[in-house]
C-alpha cells in the first residue's frame, strides 16, 4: 500500500509588479513553467514546482497541481490521488511571478512520477481569459530490491567455483547456489546474505572420484530455491563449459 507522506507547499514571491516598460518586450508564447526541483531515490521523494507569470492585467493568477506515475505494469500515465494535489493555488496579489512547490514522500517503486501543472488567469469578474498547461521533468525511482547475478562459473582444482553479484539496491537475505554438472545437479551452496553492489565467491569440491572432463558442460544459479524476492528474476543462472 502507498503511503504519501505529508506535502510540503512553499510559495516564494519573486518578482513585484511589472515595470511598464516591460509591455514592450514581444510577448512569450507561455506563462507557466513545471519543473523538478529534487528528486531523492535514496528516500523516495521528489519536489516539483509551479511557475506562473502575470498575463496583461488579469488581477488573478492560479495554478493546480496533478500527481501522474508510470510503472512496468502500465500502458498510460496515471493519476495519483495524493492529499493537497489537485486542489487551485492562488498567487498573492500584485506579484508579477510567483513559484510553489508540492513534495511527496514514500514513493513507490520501481516507477516514474511527473506534476502535470494546470495555470490560469481570471480579471476581476472571476472571468477565465487565458489558460496553460505545463508538465515537468520525470523523477524516476528504480527498483530497490536486491538483484543476484551469477557473473561466472569454472572448474579450477578440483572444484566448482562460482561469482555471485549483488547490483540491486538493497541486500539480499540468505539464498542458496546450485551447481550442475552436463545438466545434473552436484551442490547446493547456502550464502547467508549479500549487501548491494557487492560480489561473493562460492565454491563446491567435486564428487569423489569424478572429475570435470574437458568440454563438459556446468552452470551455477543463484537463488536456486527462489528465497530472495528479486528486481530481476531471469538472470540468475551462468553457464560454461570444463
């Protein structure tokens, strides 16, 4: 279940009204601006921000902020309900640009999030006279969980040797490594657990009395007894041959 944590909401006034030589200047074809101010994978948050610019003498300008993310399961963009978003923002009067910023926290992963930010002007009837739209940059949050991978296997005096490679982001619990020799099993080699980005070398004697003949096929797998709840399931096997 996602859990959002509290949204942070900071209005900056940045600029006073406009100097009336600043009219002559070619109008900009837009008056809003989404960004990405921050985007932490290490705790699971990001920070987006709204920028709105005063349009000819409308009195009042306002914004809305809308939450989307995209994960492997989806075939769109899709709307988060989160507390706070959705919800129009008015900038103080009298400002000539005004910024906010909206920060969620505990997101979920892995998964692509983006602030599609909605802008518009009213005069002083409460009349809509111009709207926009922006969306912001994406902050990805990757896959968190451990990922074992088996980087070699080889047959070096007399036993089976094999490289274990964490490249997740978070460490693996105990799993098991099995090894096979032209397609049976030999060994299972128990591995009490594995930090991420890190590598173990597990090893097993052959059987007594056999020896791995030159051309011999062999692989080794990591998690043979699926234990670990991986980011990737299909790289866990190496092979090779004596």
């Amino acid at each position: 279940m996602i859990r959002w944590g509290r949204i942070i909401g900071v209005s900056v006034a940045l600029f006073g009204l406009l100097a009336a030589g600043a009219q002559a200047r070619a109008p900009q074809l837009t008056y809003g601006k989404a960004t990405l101010v921050s985007c932490m994978k290490d705790t699971r948050q990001a920070t987006f921000e709204g920028q709105v610019r005063v349009f000819k003498a409308a009195p009042r300008m306002q914004m809305r902020f809308t939450l989307q993310a995209f994960t492997p399961d989806d075939s769109r963009w899709r709307k988060l309900d989160v507390p706070n978003f959705g919800e129009w923002i008015t900038a103080p009067a009298g400002l000539g640009k005004y910024t906010y910023d909206k920060t969620v926290q505990d997101l979920l992963a892995p998964a692509s999030y983006r602030a599609v930010v909605d802008f518009r002007w009213r005069d002083r009837r409460g009349k809509t006279i111009r709207t926009e739209r922006a969306i912001s940059p994406l902050c990805k949050q990757p896959d968190a969980r451990p990922d074992l991978v088996m980087r070699s296997v080889t047959f070096d005096d007399g036993s089976y040797v094999g490289i274990v490679y964490n490249r997740g982001r978070e460490a693996a619990g105990p799993f098991g490594v099995a090894f096979l020799v032209d397609g049976t099993m030999i060994a299972t080699v128990d591995v009490s657990g594995l930090a991420p980005q890190t590598p173990v070398t597990v090893m097993t004697p052959a059987p007594a009395g056999s020896a791995c003949a030159a051309g011999t096929p062999i692989q080794a797998v990591a998690d043979s007894r699926s234990e670990v709840d991986e980011a990737d399931e299909e790289n866990n096997a190496f092979s090779s041959f004596c």
